[in-house]
C-alpha cells in the first residue's frame, strides 16, 4: 500500500503568503530608498501593504525616528503610528510634508492611479499633494497598463450622505458608469461610511473612459455632493511592485 502523502495547502494560503511577501518587498524597497535620515516629516498611508513601511521605518531605529513626525492618512494608520511608538503629528501642523509613502489599487503606465479601495482617498490625496515626494507601494497585481482594467469595483467616489443618490444618478445617466453602486459594510449592515462620517460610490467605467483619467475625475469632481474622487493623476514621483519571484518593478 503506498504511503499516504501530505495533503496539499489550500491554494489560497499559499497564494495571499506569496502576495503578502510582494507587497513587503514593495515596501522595503521603496522606504530603503525614499525615507532618508534627513527626512524628518512622513505621511504614512492606508491599507495592507502599509503595515510593512511602518514596519520598515522602525527597523532604522530610534535614533532616527526620534526627530520625525509621521502623518496618517486615517484611522489604521494613525494606530501604526502610536503601536508603532512613532510620533504622531497632523497636516494642519505640517502642511509640508518630505515624502508620503502609500498603497494603490492599480497604477497605470502614466503613474496615475486608483485608490479608495480603504475609504481613505479624501486624507489620502491631501497628505499626497502636501508631499514633496509621494510614492506607491503595491504587489504586482496592481501594475496596470491602463487604469480599470484590474480587479477594482470601479473608481472610488467620497459623496455627503445627502447627496448619494443624486451622484449615483448623474453617475449612471450622465456619466456613463450605469453600475455604479454605494459601498455597503460587511454583512449590508449599512453603507460604509469614511473617517470623514462620507458615504463611498464603486463607479466603474469603459476602458476607453479611463483611458483619459483626468478628464473624468474632473467630470466626477464637477457633480454636486463629491468630496473627493479615488483618481490620482500625475501625483506619484515613483511606484513600487513586489513581483513573486522576488524582484522590484518599479516605474
Ligand atoms: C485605501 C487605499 C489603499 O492604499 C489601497 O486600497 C491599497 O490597499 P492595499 O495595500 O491593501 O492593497 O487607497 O483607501
């Protein structure tokens, strides 16, 4: 009778460890590169792969973060930083900031990009225009060669409460997203709702549409009600992609 074999692992196991390990590199890289010892005010952005560039600046060590001041892009990162032991500081007493390092949902050819997938896209893109240097960090799902074209519900849209359906109208019958949706919590509890008490629109649109994303995020930003839009044109100075043999893309 032959031996009985170990069963194999769940492909997903394997699959997120190989993804987590991409976003790490991604992060490394990009922090060994762009946080230097005279950078002395960060932004630290939102999501899964930030975890590792916090996580990469304590590993410099305490005499160097001593004399900085890290500034959140919302609720998960501002708990970084205090677990963490960082200093926390905030862009109303920091307008300027050396470099802010984030996550991305896809990056184009352009440096272009989608964000929002946290809710975090309103701070996320103040911290992003009060940085000298801002950068992106993601695995190599993110590497897109045009914007929508990846696994992303749509382009994230920050719309006052009052105002949702009369966004998702305009979105839908004007815009030409007709499966824009609002962004329910888990379990339909409710609609999300950002960490500016704002509710979130999922707006997908045609390739050809988000082959120019400036032009709709203008469009989008026009409509009454938006606070702000996930499309964040020609604001990244660089990108960073763990790919799953272990190299660095980076564009
Ligand atoms: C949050 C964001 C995130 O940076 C973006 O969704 C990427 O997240 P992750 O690193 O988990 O893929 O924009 O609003």
């Amino acid at each position: 009778m032959p031996a009985p074999t170990e069963p194999a692992p769940p492909p997903t196991i394997s699959k997120l460890s190989a993804i987590e390990q991409s976003k790490r590199l991604a992060a490394y890289t990009a922090v060994d590169k762009h946080i230097l010892p005279e950078h002395k005010v960060i932004g630290i952005g939102s999501g899964s792969t930030v975890p590792y560039v916090v996580e990469r600046i304590v590993s410099q060590g305490k005499e160097l973060n001593k004399d900085r001041v890290f500034i959140p892009t919302g609720f998960q990162s501002k708990e970084l930083i205090v677990i963490s032991n960082l200093n926390l500081g905030d862009v109303d007493q920091f307008p300027t900031i050396d470099v802010t390092i984030d996550g991305a949902d896809e990056v184009d050819l352009e440096l272009n990009c989608i964000k929002g997938g946290g809710a975090c896209h309103l701070r996320e893109k103040v911290l992003a225009e009060a940085a000298k240097t801002f950068i992106l960090v993601a695995d190599y799902r993110k590497n897109v060669d045009y914007l929508g074209t990846n696994f992303t519900p749509g382009v994230p849209i920050e719309v006052v409460p009052f105002a949702y359906a009369k966004v998702l109208q305009n979105l839908h019958h004007v815009l030409g997203s007709p499966n824009a949706t609002l962004r329910m919590a888990k379990m339909k509890a409710g609609p999300v709702v950002s960490d500016n008490g704002n509710f979130i629109i999922d707006a997908p649109f045609s390739t050809d549409i988000m082959k120019d994303p400036y032009t709709i995020m203008a469009r989008i930003k026009m409509l009454t009600g938006v606070v702000e839009v996930g499309l964040f044109c020609h604001m990244a100075q660089a990108a960073y992609f763990g790919n799953q043999d272990g190299s660095v893309t980076v564009k």
